[in-house]
C-alpha cells in the first residue's frame, strides 16, 4: 500500500511541483524494497512518456522539415551579406585612399601654379624692391642734406611702395626694406627733435626761453645742411608722428620756467618778472610787486610772446594744455585766496574778476582754446563766494564751539506775566493755610492746578514725573522763572519731557496738590468768580557759555551782508545774486552747532546742562532777533528755532534721564526693602539710601552754578520724585511687614525725607517755606506712606475719610497695605470694607 501511494505522490510532485497530502504517503517508510520499486515504476512512466513524444513526433515531421530547409537558407543568406558588407568596407578604404591622392595632387597644382605666377611675376616684382630701395636712398640722401621735408616725402614714397608688396610681406627682401624704412624713420626723428631744440630753447636754470623762427645755414655746423624755418619743421613732426610729444613737453617746460615763477612767490614773498628781448622771453629776475596788476601783466606777455614766435599749427594744440594747466595755478594761488569772506573787499575782488576777464578775452582774441574755466570763474564768482563764505561761518562755528566753553557768564532774562489775585498770592505765600505740615489739606482739581501753575508759574503742570510743569518759582515779588531760559510759558515744550518713565505711573502719582485757603469748601476747593489780573515781572538767571553769542554774532553778521548785497546801490556787486543765498547759511551754522555740541560739551561735568542753557538762550536769542527785524525782511529762523529747541530739550532729558539711571541703580542696593531688618541686607538698603540722598545733593551742587533756581529745583524734583516713586512701588509690592520692618522702612523713608531742604525758600518776612510739594509730584504720598507704616486703623481710617489720604492713593492700594501691615481680624476686616465702601 505504501509503495502505490508513493509513487503517484513522488510522479505529482515531479509534474505540479505539489507535495504530497495524505499523512499515510507522507509518513510512509522508504526502504531499500520501496526504493527499487519507485524506481521501477518511475522507469515505466519514463517509458510511456517517450512513447507520447514519439506518435506527436510523427505528426510534426512535415512541418519540422521546412523549418529546418528555411534556416539554412538563411544562414546562406547571411553567409553571402557578410561577404557583401566585407566587399563595401574594402572599396571604401580603397576611396579613402584615392582621395588622399587627388589631394596631393591638387596641392602640386596649386604649387606648380604659384611657382608658374612668380616666375611671371619676378621680373616685375624685383623691379618694385629696386624702385622702393631707390626711393630709400633718397630718404638719407635728403636728410643728409638737411631737406627734411624732402626726406619725410621720400620716406612717404618709400613706405607707401614697402605697402605694394602683397605676398612677399614675409620674404627676407620686403623685410629688409622694411628695417631699413625704420631706420631712416628714426633717424628723421632724432634730426627733426635736434632742429626742433635748437629753434625751442628752454634754459630751466635761468628761466629763459628762446624760440627762433628759422635756422640759417650759417647757424648749422653740417655744410650740407639748408634753412628750415619752424612752420616746416611742425609739418615734418607731424608727419613722424612725434609732434604731439613735443607739444606736450613744450607745455610742460613752459610750465615750469615761466608760469610758475610768474605764479608762485618764492621764500621772499617774490615773483618773477617777465621781460622781452627779441626772441627770448626771461623770467629770471624777481620783483616785489605782487599786485594782482603785475601778474595778469606779465600772463599777457607771456601768451603774446607765444603768439608771436610760434605758428598757428603750433600754438592750438599748445593752448589745450597749456591754458588749463596755468590756469589750475593762478586759481589755486592767487583766485581763491583773493575771494573775500566780506563785503568790505568787494571793489577788490571786482578788479581781480575784472583782469581774469580780460585774460580770458585776449586769449580767445589769439585763437587759443582752454579759457572755459577762466569764465567759468568769473561766472561763478558769486557762488564760489557763497562757498567760501559758507566754509568759512562752519569753521568757525566749529572753532568757537570747542573754544567757547573755556569762557562762562551768568545771563538773565525778563519776563512780564499777566497773574490774577490769586495766583499772586500764592507766590507771595500769604495764602492763609490751616496748617503747614505735610499733611495740609489740598484738594484742586488737576486742570485748575495746571491753569494756576501755567499763571503763576510757582506749581508744575500735572505731568507723569514732574518734567513738564511750567518752570517758573515764586521768590518774593520777583518770581523768578525756571524754564531754564525757555522763555515759553508752554509746560511740557519747555522741557522737552513727556518720554520718561512716569508716563506709565498710576494715576495717584499725576495727582497735583493745591493750596486751600478761603474758597476751600468740604475738603474740595470751589473756584470763585473770576479774579483781577495784574502783571508782574518774572526773571531767572542761569549760567551760559561764550558759544550762543559767537554764533548770534556770526549769524548776524552774514545777516547784514545779505541785507547790504541786496541793497540797490550793490546791485553792480559781482557777488550781489548770492545775496538771497545767504540767508541759508544761518540753517548750515546751526545745523554744525548742533552737530559738534554734543562731542565738545562732553568734557565738561556738566556738559548736557550747558548745552541745555546755550541752545535755549540762543534760540530765546534769534527770536528776539527776528522780531526786531521789519515785515519785509527774508530772516526765516522759526524753523531753526524749533530745531535749537528740541536740541535744548533733547539734551536736558539726556542728562535727567542719565541721573535717574544711577539713582535707580543706587536704590536697587537695597534689593526692593524686603529684608530690611535682617542683616546684612539692612546695612545695605541703608547704604543704598544713603548714596541715593548723597547722589541727589552731588547732582545739586554740580547744577548749581549752571540752572537758574526754578529750573535746578524742578530738576532736582524730578529726579527725587524718580527715588520716591521707586520707593513707594517696591515698600507697596512687598505684601506682608511687620511691626520691625515697618519702623525700619520709616527711618529709611525719613533719609529720603531730609531731601527737602534743598527746596526751602524763603519768603517775605517770614520763616522759609517747604515747597518740595510743589517739585516733587509724589511727594505727599510718599509722606502719607510713611505715615501709614506706623499708624493704627484708626489713623488710617481717619486720614481716609476726614484727611486727604484718598487724593494720593487709591481705595485698592490702601487695602492692601492694611492686609500688609496688620493681621487677619474682625477690625482689619470691618475697616477694609468701610473704605470700599467709601470708593473714594
């Protein structure tokens, strides 16, 4: 049984390549007896399947028979192409070398020919050499002579036959003709320069030059030699192609031995003097006369004599460069140093633009070119004036600035403002006031606070760090303003503020106090009837340097030039158009002030403040300047003005904004007061503290003798409103503080507090007043917030409702200083929900 199921299994997997499924077959054990029996059976199916391809065989054979005599008729086909295409390839070798055949062959042709044409054309073309040697040896025979014209046509001749040659260009002969042509080319050169020198004598040494219009036979040392006149010789230069080369150091050598020593004073302020004899003009001797008469005199000569002495053909070319280069030196030397900067010179000048005037008209009158920057000159008079004159404002300008501050003076400037009953009052300080603590009761609203600070100019306007307030301080009857010499009563353009950091404040710190006083109403002041006006007198002193009034003197000096130039009787001035012009130059001197104040200014300590002053009182300056000149004048300074102005401003909040920097940086010592009891951070917000106060009164002293009072004591307020701002923003944002803390807050807040004798004034028959207040628009509630550190909840409370507590800070800032200062109870409780009810 295993062997017949084997076998099928073993014959399917042949045929299908498919194994067997049965588990029996695949199983089943294969010993040597089912082995021989496989193999028997496999034998047989071998058999049976040759037998089948034998009977299909039979069918077939007809069509296999064909097949079989079809290929071979191909293979002979294939036998007989490739005999073919072997035959191809040999004829195709056998062509190649045919044509190689016929091309060697048509190259002994075509030698054969050009052998055949020059032996016909020998004969004519050995005629041709003898023809040009000929004419060659006419070339010497006339140079010998001395005939160089008569050379320099041979020498044509010559030449033009060597150019008939074609074809032998390359021949020994056409080259011999042609080095022999050359030599006698350079030989006619170095003849015609020869002759050339010796009718053109330049004597550098003695500055003389000799030119001579023909040179006689007797004159020549060669006795074959004949006359050759300066004309001729210019024809055969030309000819030989070294003409311009002589022009051009021609040019030169007059240059150099006649121009220059007419042009140029030597180390004793001399020039030469040209003088005419014959045929040699000398510049040799030296005169004292160096007027500008006598130059253009001995110009004259000079271009006369050329005139005279060379031809035409000679002195056109030289023109082109000799006139341009002549003229480079007598601009450089003597036209420009003769502009003048002031009216005064004018007839002067006028004559020297008269004789250069004249020059130039001579010598176009000769035929000669390069005159076009002699009249451009003249032409350009007025704005080469305007050049000068504008170089000359700049430098001087620049000079004075870095000079200018060697020298110091102290200015005043008065002011006349119209102040109503009240605002006088409280410059005089007679407005009766309950009391003069800290804590006084004020209550005006901010936009009567700005209009009483903009009348009396005692109170800053409202502005977010106290920059912009208007800049004027009561002083007795004489209120002194402390605009810092702005001269404007404008709050904020005055100072040039607005960008500090107080910009983005809160609003308590925009908060302005105003005094009560008889019109003061339930804590609010009512604003009575309107009040008489009277005028008063405001003045400020402050410290300037020398530079405003050298440039205010510059500037209205080239001022009154304008104004003379413009006058009908300058109307002939050669400078009168620039007259208009020189109204720009003021913009140009201003523009260069500003530009290098800012490097000078930087040397001194207090360089940004002097800057301040000088451009504030230059610009209060040019105002008043203007509005003394009458309607019709061309004087525009409004827009310079402005530019000075923003300059002024520009500087001033430079120097206040360096100051905050290092009073901020100071006070971040102290590393925000939030240890301020535990050592060692308490030694080091006291120092901190300590160096900020010290720093302020430093910056107090150097200002001093620099800002007029107002403007120092407005500045020395904003920059103690920057250390109390910064104060009051880090003591609020430290959430809880104990009883110690507090105290110590206290002492450092009562440091800061000693600042404020710097702002005591003295007033009419009475003790000084402390109008720090005033300067430092947060500095009742610095106070309040001292206060509140060491009050009970009463006294906040009552500084709440019945003080003024809540013009300085908000209902939320007080509750959480209370949260801060006092533990979590039913009364911490009950007093913060009064004051939120309170909403004030």
């Amino acid at each position: 049984m295993a062997v017949v199921g084997v076998t099928p299994a073993v014959l399917q997997y042949i045929d299908h390549n498919a194994f067997p499924e049965d588990s029996e077959v695949q199983s089943a054990d294969l010993g040597p007896e089912v082995i021989s029996s496989l193999l028997h059976e496999l034998q047989r199916e071998q058999d049976l399947v040759k037998d089948e391809i034998r009977s299909l065989s039979k069918g077939t054979a007809p069509d296999i028979d064909t097949w079989i005599s079809r290929a071979k008729e191909l293979q002979t086909d294939l036998v007989r192409s490739r005999d073919t295409a072997r035959q191809i390839v040999a004829e195709h070798e056998a062509g190649r070398k045919r044509k190689a055949e016929v091309e060697d062959t048509r190259k002994k042709v075509q030698l054969l020919e050009r052998e055949v044409a020059f032996e016909e054309t020998l004969a004519g073309t050995l005629e041709h050499i003898r023809y040009a040697n000929g004419v060659l040896s006419s070339v010497q025979h006339e140079a010998v002579r001395g005939d160089l014209r008569a050379a320099l046509n041979h020498l044509e001749q010559a030449e033009e036959s060597i150019g008939g040659l074609d074809g032998l260009r390359d021949t020994k002969a056409c080259g011999l003709l042609q080095g022999r042509a050359r030599q006698l080319k350079e030989s006619l050169q170095k003849a015609t320069t020869e002759r050339w020198q010796k009718l053109i004598r330049i004597d550098h040494e003695g500055r003389k030059v000799t030119i001579k219009k023909i040179i006689p036979t007797s004159d020549d040392s060669d006795p074959a030699a004949t006359d050759l006149d300066i004309e001729s010789l210019v024809v055969v230069a030309q000819g030989l192609d070294i003409y311009d080369g002589f022009i051009q150091t021609l040019s030169r050598d007059l240059e150099r031995t006649l121009f220059r020593p007419c042009l140029l004073l030597d180390d004793k302020d001399q020039l030469g003097t040209v003088k005419v004899s014959g045929e040699t003009l000398a510049c040799d001797t030296r005169q004292r006369d160096i007027t500008n008469d006598a130059l253009f005199t001995g110009l004259a000569e000079i271009v006369n004599f050329l005139v005279e002495r060379l031809p035409k053909s000679a002195t056109n070319p030289l023109s082109r460069l000799l006139v341009p280069a002549f003229s480079n030196r007598l601009e450089d030397q003597w036209l420009e140093p003769a502009v003048p900067l002031g009216t005064e010179e004018m007839p002067a000048f006028q004559a020297v633009l008269g004789h250069v005037q004249r020059l130039a008209v001579m010598i176009d009158g000769h035929g000669w070119h390069g005159t076009r920057q002699l009249h451009d000159w003249v032409n350009n008079a007025p704005r080469t004036w305007l050049t000068k004159r504008r170089e000359a404002v700049l430098g001087d300008v620049r000079n004075l600035v870095f000079a200018g501050l060697r020298q110091k003076k102290t200015v005043e400037r008065i002011e006349t403002q119209m102040l109503s009953k009240d605002d006088h009052q409280v410059l005089q300080g007679s407005v009766e006031q309950a009391d003069d603590e800290w804590d006084t009761a004020w209550d005006e609203p901010e936009e009567e606070v700005k209009a009483t600070a903009s009348k009396a100019t005692a109170a800053p306007a409202a502005s977010a760090d106290g920059d912009e307030a208007s800049a004027w301080d009561a002083d007795d009857l004489d209120a002194k303003p402390i605009n810092g010499g702005d001269g404007t009563n404008e709050e904020g353009e005055a100072w040039g503020w607005g960008d500090d950091e107080q910009q983005s404040s809160s609003p308590e710190q925009v908060k302005k106090p105003a005094p009560s006083g008889p019109n003061t109403l339930d804590g609010r002041n009512q604003r009575s009837a309107p009040t008489k006006e009277r005028e008063m007198t405001l003045r400020e002193t402050f410290t300037v340097t020398a530079v405003p009034d050298g440039v205010l003197e510059l500037i209205q000096h080239i001022i009154h030039d304008a104004q003379t130039l413009a006058d009908p009787a300058d109307h002939d001035s050669p400078i009168a158009p620039a007259a208009t012009a020189l109204y720009t130059i003021p913009t140009l001197a201003l523009a260069i002030y500003r530009a290098t104040a800012p490097t000078a200014y930087s040397r001194l300590p207090t360089g940004n403040m002097l800057v301040y002053n000088d451009a504030s009182h230059l610009s209060s300056k040019l105002r008043d300047w203007q509005a003394s000149e009458p309607p019709e004048s061309r004087l525009r300074l409004d827009n310079d003005v402005k530019a000075l102005e923003t300059f002024a401003k520009r500087a001033y909040s430079s120097e206040m904004e360096s100051q905050r920097t290092i009073l901020r940086d100071l006070l971040d010592g102290a590393q925000g007061f939030s240890s301020v009891t535990n050592p060692p951070f308490k030694q080091e917000s006291e120092d901190a503290v300590e160096q900020t106060v010290h720093r302020l009164r430093e910056v107090q002293r150097q200002w001093k003798d620099v800002l007029s009072d107002g403007a120092l004591l407005q500045s020395l307020g904003s920059l103690l409103s920057t250390i109390t701002t910064k104060m009051i923003t880090e003591i609020c944002e430290l959430g809880d503080i104990g009883a110690e803390d507090s105290h110590q807050l206290r002492a450092l807040m009562d440091r800061v507090s000693e600042a404020k004798d710097i702002f005591l004034q003295q007033r009419e028959g009475g003790e000084p007043a402390d109008m720090t207040f005033i300067y430092c628009p947060n500095w009742l509630k610095f106070q309040y917030l001292a206060e509140i550190l060491e009050s009970s909840l009463a006294d906040i409370k009552y500084l709440w409702n019945e003080g003024e507590l809540s013009l300085e800070f908000e209902a939320e800032e007080v509750m959480e200083l209370i949260e801060g200062l006092f533990a979590d109870s039913d009364i911490r409780r009950r007093a913060i929900n009064e004051i939120r009810r309170s909403g004030r």
